[in-house]
C-alpha cells in the first residue's frame, strides 16, 4: 500500500492494540492489523480491522475479558 502523503517507501503491515471509547468507558482491541508508513509514520487502517472496531463499538462482539490499567490525570499549569 501506499502511504497517502506521497511517501517513496511502501507502508508496512503491523499488529497493534488501540484504544476506543464505547459509552465513555475505555475498551482496548488487541492484534488488529495497521499500516504504518516507514518514513512519515502515517497510519491506515485497512478495511477488515475497521468493520472489527465498528462491531465491537456497536457490541455486536462479545469481550474477552477485562483489564484495569493506572489512570493519569494532567491538568495544563500556565
């Protein structure tokens, strides 16, 4: 694939988690498939991996389990 910046090197394939936000609560999908540019790091999602992430945010796909994480809150200080 090429990178829609007009990069010269071809975008590689990657395996990632991503964070979404479902009905304000956080939800994490593992293993989805990315395409990142090697030289500007422009991401593209290809078409598979974002009818995952719009079934799951719908919740028409049933969790695999859950995950609890430390929150940090930053407030800017001027």
């Amino acid at each position: 694939m090429e990178c829609p910046n007009g990069c010269l090197s071809p975008m590689e394939i990657k395996k990632d988690e991503r964070l979404f936000h479902r009905n304000g609560l956080p939800i994490v999908i593992s293993d989805l498939t990315i395409y990142v540019c090697p030289e500007c790091g422009q991401e593209s999602m290809p078409l598979p991996s974002a009818r995952i992430v719009e079934n799951v945010l719908k919740g028409t796909v049933s969790s695999s389990g859950k995950f609890t994480a430390e929150l940090y809150e930053m407030s800017c200080v001027g």
